[in-house]
C-alpha cells in the first residue's frame, strides 16, 4: 500500500542562520507542518499556502506526535518540528513510540533530522566548556522522579564531567535547581566556572558567567541552559573551556 512520510525535524536554537538545509528543504517540501506554536513561528519564512499547519499547545506533546502519525498514514509528507535538535528532550522519542504501535505493514516512513541543540549552542557562546566529556541532564521533575534526577546529578558530579542543564527553573519548578547546586557543591569546588545562557541565538540573548557558589538562580528560567564546568575548565575573561587533556588543574 502506498504510505506517507514522517520526517522529525529539529529547529535548532532559534536562529534562521542555524537551521540546517536538510530541515529547511523538507519543512518547505511538507503538505502538513506540526509543531508548538513558537515552534511554527520559528519557521513560518518556510510556510506556503498549499500546506496544512497545526498549531498545537506546550503540554500537548503525545497529542501532536499522534497527529503528525495519523497524518502520514493518510498518504501525506508531513514534518513535526521540535526546536533544537528533536532527538535531544524533543519530539523524535514520542513519534516513534506512535509509529512502532503500528503493524508494520501500515508504518509511514519516518526520518529523523539532527539540529543544534541548546546545550551546543549555549556552549559556543561562552567557549568550549563541553570539549571534553559532558553530561546532559534535565531537572524538570514532571516525567522523571526527582530521586532519579538527583540520583543521575551525583553520578555526573562523581564523574567529574561538565554538565549542561536543561529546563532548569520555572514558576511551579523554582526548588530544583537550588537542590541542584547543593549536590553539585558535595563534589565540586565552590570556583566552579558556570555560565546561564539565556534565550542562545535569539534577539533576547543573555549570557550570565558566574561560579557554582555565587549562581543567582532567580536569573534563571525555562529558556536558560545552565552550564556547569569540571574540575579541569578554565575561564579566561569572557571565555570558558574545557581541556581535552584530563589531570589538568584550573
């Protein structure tokens, strides 16, 4: 039986200049574009009339992945967009999930493309705090536990990798990363190099450096990456990075 496509796409950080080719031609190319409203927004230059467009809400993720399936096993091309790259906290998990509920013979293809995502983005702004070995690691506790969460921190921090944090702090979330910072401070120390990258490659873009002991969370919310240096990364004036080399001290 003839199928439709699926294709998954990451955004990237916001920036047109950061879109990869690959995500723009197949957006272009859709008869069905899905997305979270911002995320529509972030690429509306690519929209034309002959396209369907559904814009859905923030808390309406398995709703849109289900939309977007039932959409290409009705013979369309059709494109799901995720801001940074979908495979990273983004729609790819929940499309697949849907699809592979499928009988096989009834799939629509489905094709996932890579973007930057904000840990990467925040990261070339500030240096290269993540060129050597780094964790990434959410604390929003609404799918996740926040034992494991926690349980998950102590492993990094153990480990001694730079970290990037994700969907730090919100209204209804304001604990988390306080909570975050404590542990973080059992093993590391309070000079720690951190940077609060807000908002990375968008008009609004701030960018905060700071140390571990000295963070000011209330700078901090959903559109923040939080990026936490090793015991090897350096800050020098408005940069950090991270040697490639392990044993080296700050």
């Amino acid at each position: 039986m003839s199928r439709g496509t699926l294709t998954v796409v990451g955004l990237g950080p916001g920036n047109t200049s950061q879109r990869t080719p690959a995500a723009a031609q197949a957006i272009a190319e859709a008869d069905v574009v899905i997305g979270y409203s911002s995320y529509v927004d972030a690429c509306a230059d690519l929209l034309g009339a002959h396209q369907t467009v559904i814009r859905a809400r923030m808390t309406e993720e398995a709703e849109r992945a289900e939309q977007a399936v039932n959409a290409a096993m009705a013979e369309h091309r059709v494109v799901l967009v995720s801001s940074g790259d979908a495979g990273v906290y983004g729609m790819a998990t929940l499309a697949l999930q849907k699809v592979t509920e499928l009988p096989e013979d009834t799939r629509p293809q489905v094709k996932v493309l890579p973007g930057i995502t904000a840990a990467l983005a925040a990261s070339a702004l500030v240096g290269a705090p993540l060129a050597h070995d780094f964790a990434t690691l959410t604390l929003s506790d609404i799918l996740n536990p926040w034992h494991e969460i926690e349980r998950r921190l102590r492993a990094v921090a153990v480990a001694d990798l730079a970290l990037a944090l994700y969907n730090p702090r919100s209204a209804t979330r304001d604990w988390q990363l306080s909570r975050a910072r404590e542990v973080l401070l059992e093993y590391r120390p309070a000079d720690t190099p951190v940077a609060l990258v807000t908002d990375a490659e968008r008009p609004d873009q701030r960018i905060v450096l700071t140390t571990l002991s000295d963070m000011d969370v209330t700078l901090v919310d959903m559109r923040t990456i939080v990026l936490v240096g090793s015991s090897t990364t350096v800050r020098s004036g408005q940069w950090l990075f991270t040697p490639r080399t392990t044993g080296q001290a700050r």
